[in-house]
C-alpha cells in the first residue's frame, strides 16, 4: 500500500513502509521492572515513593505486572516492615484494578481510569494503615500528598510514553510535550541523584549538562522549560532548596546567551549556580557549584559540528514550500506582459531614432522650397541663368549648415557672382531665413514632442519592470505550510485559545509569519508567554504579534523577531533660516522588515526647491511602500520630475536601507551628498558619483553595502553642510559620545556647519544620524 510521510515539509509517497523506532515488547517488560524497582527508592522527600505506583497504573499487560515485581521487591529493599506491607498492597491493588478495567472497560473509559485507579489505590490503602495505627493530621496530609503525586506521575508516563515511544519527532513536540518528556526522564532519573561520590552527584552533571545542551539548541526557551523540568525533579527530594530555582533561572540565562556563543553560555550557567550557592550556604550547594562546572567544561570541550548534527534533530527543518500551479500560470503570464511591454517600448525608441535624421533633410528640403517659390514669383525669372533657377545640392548643402551653425545668411554663403545674377537677391535671402526660422519652431515642437515620446517609452519600461518585480515575487512567494500551522493551532489550543484559522507562510527572505485568527482570548492572557511557546513551537524566535480585533474575534500577526533596531534623529535648516527648507526627508519600516531612510535635496533654495525635493522623496518613498524595487521606483520617479513643468527641475536622492534581520545595510545615491558611517573607533566617508533625477531619462543608483555592528552611527547629509572639507564631521563623530540623541549629533552638526560658513553663502542644511543598536544589547 502507498503510504504518505512528511519529510522537510514535503509530501513524497513510497512504497515502503517506513521502520518504527520502537523498544521490543521483552526490552519493554524489563525496563519497567527495573524502574518499578529503582522507583520505590524514596527520593521524595527522602521517606516516600508515589512514582513506582504511578508507573504500575500507567502500563498495561506484562508490563504492568513486571513493574509490580519491580515494586514489590523495591518495598522489602528500601523500607522497614510498614512501608513494606503499605506500598506491596497499593502495588498488587493498582495492579488488580488496571487489569480488571483493561478487560471490561471500553476505550473511552480507560483514558482516565489510570489515574483515578493510583489516586484511589494509594488513598485507599495508605488511609486504612493510617487508621488502623492511629490518626493525626500530619500523617493524613501527607496520604493525601502522596495519593495527588500518584496521579500526576500517572500522568506524566503515560503521556511521556505516548511521546517518546510515539510518530511524532523531538523537533515538532509543543512546550507541553517538551515538558512532559523530560519530566518523565528527570523523573526516571532522581533515584540515581542520592548516589554519590563524596557527595558528588553524577546525575547532576548530567542535568547540567542537559540544560546548557537545551539551551544551545533551543535558545532560552529550550534552556528555561529543561531548567524548570529538573528543577521540579530537584525539588521533590526536599535536599537541596536552592536548586529548585536556580536550575530554571540559568536555564534562562544560558538559553538567551546561547544566541551569542557557547562560552558566554557556559560562564552565565555557572554564574548563576554559583550565586544561587552562596544563597543556600551548605555543602551540597557548594558541590553543585562543580557538579556545573564540570558539565559546562564537557560542553565546551564538544565541537561545534556535534552541535550542528544535533540542531538537525531536535530543530525543524528549513521548511521547503512548493508553488501551486495557478502561481506558476500566473508568473508565466507576468513574465510575459514584461516582455511585451518591454518590447513596445524598444519599438518607440527605435522609431524615434529612425525619424531623427530627417531633421536635417527637412531643412533641405525648407530652403529649396523658399528658393523655388522666390523665383516663380520674379516676372524676369525667364532671363535668370539655368544654375541661378535651379540651384545645385552642393548649394543647398552650403546655405542649410550656415543657417544651422550662424542662423544668418550672407553673401559670401551663396555662389559667387550670385548677388549680381539674381534680381531678387534680397527677397531670397529673407524669404530662406523666415523659412529657416519656422523649421527651427517646427523642430522645437518636435523636439518637446520626442521628449513626450521618450518620457512615453520609458513609463512602459517603468511599468514592464513593476510587472517584472511582481512576477519575481509570485516566484519567490512561497505558499502555506500545512504542517507548521497545525503546530501552531495546536499550540494555542494548550494554551487555551479558541482557534478559528491558522496559517504559516515563509517570504521570499526566508522569514516566518504566522497569522492566527481565535475568538477574542481572556483578558488576563499573557501574549508575552503565548508567543515564547510558539516559538519554542516552531523553532524560530517570533516577535509579540500585531493584534487586530474584530467583534469578538481577533487575528495575532506573528512574526520572526529582528536582530536590530534604529534610533533615528534630524534636524534642518534652510538658506536664511526665515524661508522653507529646500531638503526633505521622509524615514519608514516597510512590511519585509527593512528600515528605510530618504533624504532629498532640491536644485536651489526656497519654496520651488522644497517642492521639487518633497515630490522627489514623497513619491519614491510610497512606491517602495507599495512594494517597488528601489531600481523600479527610480526612473518612475524620475519621469514625474521631467515633465513637472517646462522649468527644470532637479532634486537628489539619498537612501539608506537596513535589514533590520541581518543588519545589512544598502546605500544608494542619486547625486546625493556623501554619508558618514562610524564603526568602533573609526569613521568612514562614502562618496558616489552620480546625478541627481529629473535632469535626463537614462537614471540609474550608484550603490555600495555595508554591515554596521551594535553602537554604529549612520549619518546623511545634503551638500549644504559639507563645506571645503570634511575632515571636521568626521572628527566630530568619532568624538560623538551616544548617550546624547541622534537628534542631538545631527543639529549639532548641522549647527557647527553654519559657524564654519560664517560670512558666507549659505545653502539649506539637512542632517540625519541613525543609531544602529542588537535588540539584545537595547
């Protein structure tokens, strides 16, 4: 039969059936002895042992019997003649029990009698012994202690059972699943804790070991849920109180240090055992501080690939989408349209090239119409000479470049004699220049006709390029991740949410969102809380979501959380300080998580270049906005400036884009100032050659990338602050101390460049200084 698997979030068939990594039934049997046996080891508290009772009620058949033994003989081992006799009778009665209701109970009846059979078999035994020997109230809270731990051990195997000998990877378990799995493990594990070697505990560098491990693979989320797990197992012996809390608080600590390295990891995780052991101030605190010590040195004695090979295990794959055929169709046909228009557009240019050298003809053509026209008009034209009445190419040829280099004609432009021999030499001479200068009205109308046609041909490349970039993201776009979103609706299940949809995309950047839509949750949900478990989840760090309602209905916008965040400051002042500024700016994040920064600087000063640079920067900023490539939005852009008005008008363009994922940085300029970035101790300047728009079609960016770190400063400037040199700016940051505002750096700057032209011209003056800060270090 076809049987249908997931693998990396593809759906493949085979013919073969995939093997189950399962425990034989005979190795099952054993083990369940052997920890029916270790179990009834009181390590809860040091005087009781629920757990072994726990297993009995949460197995079935053989197993069931063979943790009985195990318990059984554990009884006579580890207690004296009562405890014997109590925990040897709540064994066989659990044992009884579960068998009667494997037999004669339905399926749906045995999803709860497990645990109502430990709770009762443990009550009810424990309470007649407690009777028979005499009453008191701490004995009875401790039945009662001991009968709630029976049901919830009951609990926790089974479902760590179902978890760990189950389908479903490590890597797609939830946070309940997670904790569950190692509650059972760290429980499995506590009899093993009280043996020790001058009271150093092995156990405990494994638990160690295991949270800083988690940690690193699953960033602070995988540390904090394994520092709670062993920290509750910790806890129920009772020994030592600090631990408890301390595992789960350098869970944190390593889990969120992880994400730089593993030595900060590793140094956090001891700091924060070995404060917890000056707070408990006993000997088994102090042996706990090198119990971590030595779990953290085996930790950073493994090498990074050991790591790498255990991230593909317990991580989710990189999920790998498949394009729906309508995408593939619709892309085809975008594609397509591109090229098409392209086409119309290479056609109009093409046209326009043929037709220019007609120009040259026409006026040919002008000045022998106006000499042909003079001589039919003259009454003598009969006695004129053949070559004064039909003049030669070479003479056409001769008047035509004198018009077109001096715009005047004279005698010495006409063949010699030519004067004497024409009658109507004067009237000639007018009637070719009034000609002339028609042609040159003509030809200035077609010139504004051919820039119409140009400005038309390129608004067709400009709208073949916005179907191009649409095409390219439906070829990138990627689609629905089934698999993860039922991670997802599951999750917010568990945590109480009413799930209506939930959908799981990657973009074309290979970042996760998610989009859960559940009735209006309660208001004292924590979001904070809901969003570290879907990251846990899913595997990827998401941010806390945009929430929007509606009615009683809301949809939680997830996305991954980003690396870097800017602080941006500006300040402006124009020529005179009374007039508008002439520099424009506008700065946004747009919905891919970049922010963008556009200053403009507008030809001249005053109002017309304040309209030309807020136009400019205006119109730029929202075709980004509305998904453009900044190549796409440049020309379009630039057009819009060409045909402005008859006047011309030029503006530059200055844009600075930063991943705020990854922290690269684009820079590009459009006869744009130079920008100034410090990094660490040094201050760089970038200088690009290149020309502002609205001047010719043909446009293009000059560019150049760069990564800034944590504590960068970024700054942009119009050509009015830069002055013979810019030496001083670039003293001036590497002075600059952050704990004043970008606002602050960038009047100051701003300020001290008016000082410096003193006396002088003055042009309008705009400076903008971005910080460039990790989210960790904020």
């Amino acid at each position: 039969m076809l049987k249908t698997r997931v693998k990396n979030f593809i759906t493949v068939k085979t013919d073969e059936k995939q093997p189950k990594l399962q425990f034989k039934p005979v190795m099952k049997t054993v083990l369940s002895f052997i920890f029916g046996f270790l179990l009834m080891n009181p390590f809860v508290t040091g005087t009781i042992s629920p757990f072994s009772v726990s297993l009995i009620a949460s197995l079935s058949g053989m197993q069931c019997v063979a943790a009985t033994a195990g318990t059984a003989i554990g009884s006579f081992v580890f207690f004296d003649a009562t405890d014997t006799v109590k925990y040897l009778a709540v064994a066989l009665f659990c044992c009884m029990i579960n068998e009667v209701c494997t037999r004669y109970f339905g399926s749906d009846l045995m999803k709860i009698t497990p645990y109502i059979n430990s709770f009762l078999s443990m009550l009810i035994i424990s309470g007649a012994i407690m009777f028979a020997t005499g009453f008191d109230l701490e004995t009875f809270i401790t039945v009662l202690y001991e009968s709630l731990l029976c049901c919830v051990g009951t609990y926790i195997f089974i479902q760590g059972n179902l978890l760990m000998f189950g389908e479903k990877d490590f890597a797609r378990f939830t946070t309940r699943e997670f904790m569950i799995t190692f509650l059972s493990v760290g429980i499995l594990l506590m009899p093993f804790y009280k043996y020790t070697v001058l009271n150093f505990s092995f156990v405990g560098v494994i638990f160690s070991f295991v949270i800083l491990l988690l940690g690193r693979l699953k960033s602070g989320n995988g540390g904090t849920l394994t520092g709670v797990c062993v920290g509750i197992c910790v806890g129920l012996s009772g020994r030592v109180s600090f631990l408890g809390a301390g595992y789960a608080l350098s869970g944190l600590l390593c889990g969120e240090l992880s994400r730089k390295n593993k030595y900060f990891s590793a140094v956090g995780f001891v700091s924060c055992v070995a404060v917890c052991a000056l707070i408990d101030s006993t000997l088994k605190a102090y042996l706990a501080i090198a119990e971590a010590i030595v779990a953290a040195t085996v930790f950073l004695l493994l090498p990074d690939r050991f790591f790498s090979f255990l991230s593909e295990k317990v991580n989710l794959p990189t999920p790998v989408y498949i394009k729906s055929d309508n995408s593939r169709v619709l892309t085809h046909r975008l594609t397509e349209a591109s090229e098409a228009i392209t086409e119309l557009s290479d056609c109009v240019d093409t046209v326009q090239r043929t037709l220019a050298p007609q120009h040259e003809k026409e006026l040919r053509l002008a000045v022998k119409s106006a000499w042909n026209k003079v001589c039919d008009n003259c009454d003598l034209k009969n006695s004129c000479r053949e070559e004064v009445r039909c003049p030669s190419d070479e003479t056409i040829d001769k008047i035509s470049r004198a018009l077109t280099d001096h715009a005047t004609l004279g005698e010495m432009h006409f063949p010699k004699n030519f004067p004497e021999a024409c009658y109507c030499f004067d009237e000639m001479k007018e009637k070719i220049s009034m000609r002339y200068m028609s042609y040159v009205a003509s030809l200035g109308a077609q010139g504004k006709v051919d820039q119409m046609q140009g400005l038309m041909s390129d608004q067709f490349r400009s709208m073949a390029d916005i179907l191009r970039d649409i095409a390219c993201e439906f070829d990138e776009d990627l689609n629905l991740n089934t698999e993860i979103s039922d991670i997802c609706g599951e999750e917010a299940k568990e945590s109480g949410l009413n799930v209506t949809s939930c959908e799981s995309y990657l973009d074309k950047f290979g970042r996760m969102s998610i989009n859960l839509k559940v009735l209006t949750p309660r208001d004292n949900f924590n979001i904070s809380q809901f969003t570290d478990a879907l990251s846990m989840a899913t595997g990827a760090v998401l941010d806390i979501p945009d929430i929007d309602t509606c009615e009683d209905e809301c949809v939680m916008k997830f996305k991954q959380e980003m690396i870097y965040d800017v602080e941006i400051g500006a300040f402006s002042r124009s020529a005179d300080d009374i007039k508008v500024c002439g520099d424009y700016y506008r700065s946004f994040r747009d919905e891919n998580g970049r922010h963008i920064t556009v200053l403009s600087d507008g030809m001249g000063t005053g109002s017309r270049a304040a309209v030309d640079s807020a136009m400019a920067a205006e119109l730029f900023s929202k075709l980004i906005k509305s998904g453009l490539s900044f190549d796409c939005a440049l020309p379009i852009a630039n057009s819009a400036l060409l045909v402005k008005s008859s006047d011309e008008s030029l503006a530059t363009l200055d844009v600075v884009c930063i991943d705020l994922y990854t922290g690269r940085t684009d820079f590009m300029k459009a006869g744009a100032a130079a920008t100034f970035i410090r990094h660490k101790d040094s201050v760089a300047s970038l200088e690009q050659a290149s020309l502002p728009i609205g001047i010719l079609r043909e446009i293009e960016f000059s560019k150049a990338t760069a990564k800034p770190e944590d504590g960068d400063i970024i700054l942009m400037i119009s050509d009015g602050v830069l002055g013979d040199c810019n030496g001083w700016i670039q003293q001036e940051m590497k002075l600059w101390d952050t704990k004043h505002s970008p606002r602050e750096l960038a009047e100051f700057i701003v300020n001290s460049a008016c000082e410096r032209k003193l006396g002088k011209q003055r042009d309008d003056m705009t400076a903008i200084a971005i910080y460039v800060k990790e989210k960790n270090n904020i």
